[in-house]
C-alpha cells in the first residue's frame, strides 16, 4: 500500500490502520511503499518548513529524499503498532532517478531491517528504461541491498509487459545472483564476421533455450546455470566455446567452412553444410539430458562421438586442426 494515497487528512490514518487490521486478520504481508510523485503532503510541508527555519538548510531534493524514508520508517511503525508482525512487513520507495534511488536505498538499509522491494519507477521506454533500471537494481544488489526487484518499463503500444519480467531476470542471473535460463554468450561481431549466420544462431539458441526452459528445469535440476556459446570467428570463438558448457565456433570471413562444437572444454567434432542450426540445437539437447539428467542413452551418445572423433584424428604431433566432420547422432 502507499500511505500517500489510502486518504487525506483525518481520514488518512483511518484508512491505513484498517488495511493494517485486515491484512491481520489474514496473516498477510503487506509492502508498505512510498513514491516520490506521490508523497505524503503533510509531511513533506512539515520537514520542508523545518529546513527552511535551519541554520544550514538542505537542497530540496535531499529533503524530498528524508521524506521517503521518514514516510517508510513511520508507516511501517505505525502497522507494527496496529499488530502487523516486523517480519510481514517489506518497505519500497520509488523514485525516478537513479542517484536518487541509490541514496535513498542506502540510506534505509542502513537505518531499518525490513526486507526492501528496489525498483525504479516511471524510468521510461525502450533501451533508456532498461539502462537506467539495470544501472540503479545493479549498483544496489552488488551493496547486498535488496531483497526482490521490479523492473518498470513504459510499454510500446501492444507491447509485451512480460519483458518487464525478463529484463528483472537477465539482472539478476547478469550478476550471478539467481539463474533462470541457460545463459548464451555470443560475439559483437567483427571485420571477421561478414556473415550474419552467427548472430541469426545466438538468436535461435537463446530463444529456443527461454522457451525450453521451464519444462527443462522440473526435469534437469541444474540446467539454468548452463553456460551456452555461440561464436562467429575463429579469433576468440574457440577459447569461449571451451569456457562454455557447451559451445560451437562458427566460421568467420575466408575461413573454411566448418563449425567445431566443444563440450565441457573439449572439441567433440565438426558440424558442416546447411543444417549446423538444427544439429547443433539436437546436441544441446544431447548434451542437456547426459549431463542434467544423467540420461543412459544420451551419455552414450556423447560417448559415442568422443570415440568417433578419437578414431578420426591424427595424432597430436601432426599437428591440429585435422578433425574431420561428425553429424549430430
């Protein structure tokens, strides 16, 4: 609730102790979140004409800032005196830009020990919204300030408000907080990379990965922390490829045309011809059910192509680069 605008004047306490009781009466938790554009009038008159009266008086915009968490601090008072229990209470303060939020979190961790709801409102459309948003989350989670988040985006018409969700998500598992999906690592691209195959792939694997996801984590405990490289040259796209889980390198500018797919550190074999796309995604899903659910078929699968590649490889002292091409089982 927003102690702003549960009433006015006489009514305002009124209004908010009864939503207090009844949330009570229901053992319910109840975020107590003040925002800037709606603050308590009263109390920001109050500490307003208390500065103006100061010998060294505040910039507005700090006391703006006082008065959101005075406004947290008290109402949150205020519902522990009406019966709600400390630990039924979470405390927000939204403001719209991002210093403001940093300071005026800060400053609340520090003073009180309800969990905090950080968000970062009205910050707007598009790619300014999401940069802010993930600015401001960003430098407050790596503080360890902030128990849940939202992201807060002005949608485009007909537009997903579900992106809201996911952008929360990507901050989160950005920062090695919390994994929701198989993450994907892809290159920018670059004089190497004329052709657009690798950026159309990394957009197929990642939304093939979001959309099997859900199912797969019920099934294979483990598998949103999945490390997934898609790269497009032969410059930095093995060592990535190696790093990743499981990983392909995709050819670059005058580079023959072979796509070396590595497992856990290791180059398995090369995909050729038309359809890398959709053997590469077969051997994810290979690779998923071998190692996340310890599948009996699928390890053997793994270990099947292992061996093939052994049978086909020179030795090491001929030097490397000599694995020859293995379609996906």
């Amino acid at each position: 609730m927003n102690p702003g605008n549960v009433g006015r004047g006489a009514k305002r306490d009124e209004q908010f102790c009864r939503m207090i009781e009844v949330a009570c009466r229901f053992d319910k938790p109840v975020r107590i979140g003040v925002n800037w554009g709606s603050l308590d009038p009263a109390l920001l008159s109050r500490m307003m004409d208390a500065n103006g009266r100061s010998v060294q008086p505040r910039e507005a915009g700090a006391v703006m800032r006082e008065a959101l968490i005075v406004s947290a601090l008290e109402n949150a008072a205020r519902a522990e005196e009406v019966g709600l229990p400390a630990n039924r209470i979470v405390l927000s303060a939204k403001v719209s830009q991002v210093q403001d939020l940093v300071d005026v979190y800060g400053e609340l961790a520090a003073r009180c020990d309800y969990p905090l709801h950080l968000g970062l409102t009205e910050a707007g459309m598009g790619h300014k919204g999401i940069v802010a948003s993930s600015v401001a989350l960003g430098i407050l989670l790596q503080q360890g300030i902030g128990d849940t988040i939202r992201v807060s985006l002005t949608p485009e018409p007909k537009g997903d408000r579900a992106v809201e969700v996911r952008i929360a998500q990507q901050i989160l598992q950005t920062m090695g907080l919390r994994s929701f999906t198989p993450m994907v690592t892809s290159c920018p691209g670059c004089g190497r990379t004329t052709s657009t195959y690798f950026q159309e792939l990394a957009g197929q694997i990642e939304a093939w990965l979001r959309l099997q996801a859900p199912a797969w984590r019920s099934r294979f405990p483990g598998v949103e922390d999945m490390h997934v490289a898609v790269m497009g040259c032969v410059v930095n796209g093995p060592g990535e490829s190696r790093m990743a889980e499981i990983g392909i390198s995709l050819p670059g500018s005058d580079e023959r045309p072979a796509a070396p797919v590595y497992m856990d550190g290791e180059r398995v074999l090369t995909l050729k011809g038309d359809t890398i796309a959709s053997e590469f995604t077969q051997l994810v899903e290979i690779y998923v059910a071998a190692r996340y659910g310890r599948d009996g078929n699928a390890q053997a699968r793994l270990a099947g192509l292992r061996q093939r590649r052994d049978q086909v490889e020179a030795p090491a002292s001929s030097g490397a680069g000599r694995l020859m091409p293995i379609s996906a089982p």
